[in-house]
C-alpha cells in the first residue's frame, strides 16, 4: 500500500492534493481518514507514517 511520511508543517488537506491532483481534495482527506482509524487530524507527528488509498481502495471510484 502507499505510504506518506509526514513532514513539518503537513496536513491531510496538503497531502491529499499533492498526492491526488484532479481529485476531490474532501473525498481524499476522507479516505486517508478511513484508513488511519484513530487519526487525529489536528495532531499530525513529524514522522508518523500515514497509509494512503490507492486508485482501487477508493470509495466509489476506479481510477480516472
């Protein structure tokens, strides 16, 4: 599965963007959510390792 190492100053709302570009930046903040159970948002750590949804994970999507 992807992974993103977080960086300083990361947000799930940059990460999502960065890594899905032409996505729904809400829906992608959504499914990392949905694979990081317990994942608080407002307390990302330098470091802590965040598993990302490939195309085929997605909730109501293939790949576009």
């Amino acid at each position: 599965p992807a992974e993103w190492v977080v960086m300083r100053g990361d947000t799930l709302w940059d990460i999502a963007r960065r890594c899905y570009p032409g996505r729904h930046t809400g829906q992608m903040v959504y499914e990392i959510r949905r694979l990081n159970p317990g994942l608080a948002s407002g307390r990302l750590r330098v470091g802590q390792v965040l598993r990302l949804p490939v195309a085929t994970e997605i909730v109501g999507g293939g790949s576009q």
